[in-house]
C-alpha cells in the first residue's frame, strides 16, 4: 500500500460520517456529543440533543459518544427579553 492509500485509510478510520440537522458532517471519532457541541461554539448546559429519535438526557452528553451513521438534531436556547 503507497504511503497515500495509507494516509486515506488512517483518516477514513478516524472519523465518522453522521447528519447533523438534516445536514452531513464528518467528525472525529471519540468525540462526545459535549464535546461536538463545543466544537460548534455551543454550550452543551443550553442544548437539547436528538440522537437517532431519541432524546439524550443533558447529563449523559459527556459521556455519549457519536457513532457512524448517528442522525443529530441540536437546538440551543437564547436568551432575550
């Protein structure tokens, strides 16, 4: 194997392929869904998260890890007034 197919296969194995509101995004893999919202610049305390038809208590998002294929609906809270 080149040293590119090697290069393609590493980082095909190192992400995942998930939708993210309705939309698809490619992630590390390990990432908590915490840890993802970060990387949105959202604050995982004024989340709500949907994975896979299933609503993900806020307290288990640093422990739940995405997984390949995972269908995410994230809406976070403003404040205003």
């Amino acid at each position: 194997m080149d040293t590119e197919l090697k290069l393609q296969s590493t980082k095909m194995n190192e992400t995942l392929s998930i939708t993210l509101n309705g939309e698809p995004r490619t992630v590390a893999l390990g990432l908590s869904i915490a840890a993802f919202a970060e990387e949105l610049g959202l604050d995982s305390t004024k989340i709500a998260v949907e994975r896979n038809l299933a609503i993900v208590p806020r307290s288990t998002l640093m422990d739940v890890l995405l997984a390949e294929g995972d269908v995410l609906e994230i809406v976070h809270f403003v404040g205003g007034g």
